[in-house]
C-alpha cells in the first residue's frame, strides 16, 4: 500500500514538474522557429501540445522513480536492532 501511495505522489509532481518544463520548451521552440503568433498560435501549440506532452512524460516518469525508490527503501532495514553493551 505504501509503495502504490508513494508512486501515485511521484505521479501527481512529475506531472506537475513535467508540465512545467513543456511550457518552458515549447517558449524556447517558439522563439527558436519564430512560430508564427497570428490568432495565437504560438501560444496553443505551447499550451495544448508541449504542456500536455511534458505532464504525461513527467506523470509516468516521477511515478516509476518513485515507486522504484519505495520498493528499493522496503528491502532495507530502516530500524536496527540496538547494539548489545560489551561487559567489561
């Protein structure tokens, strides 16, 4: 149950980050090709493209490194058990 909880976080900031970065690629396509901005253009294909794009990239991303991350923190002790005291 943890580790289906920590993938769906890892899914819910990947998308967030990813769609994040979209934006931010889809300015720089738009300025590097000089997308045209009649009617918006420039600003749809960032929006409705590049934005979606990077949130699914982000999603699927930040879930599997997350859930990786929960089944790898599973197999290690986090608790040890106290180390017994010499008798001198």
């Amino acid at each position: 149950m943890k580790i289906a909880l920590v993938a769906l976080l890892g899914l819910f900031l990947g998308a967030l980050g990813g769609a994040a970065l979209g934006v931010g690629a889809g300015l720089a396509w738009v300025e590097m090709f000089t997308t045209s901005s009649f009617e918006s253009h420039s600003g749809m294909l960032v929006f409705f493209t590049f934005m979606p794009l990077g949130a699914a990239i982000g999603g699927v991303g930040g879930a599997l490194l997350f859930a990786v991350i929960a089944i790898h923190d599973a197999e290690i002790a986090i608790e040890r058990d106290p180390m017994r005291r010499r008798q001198s």
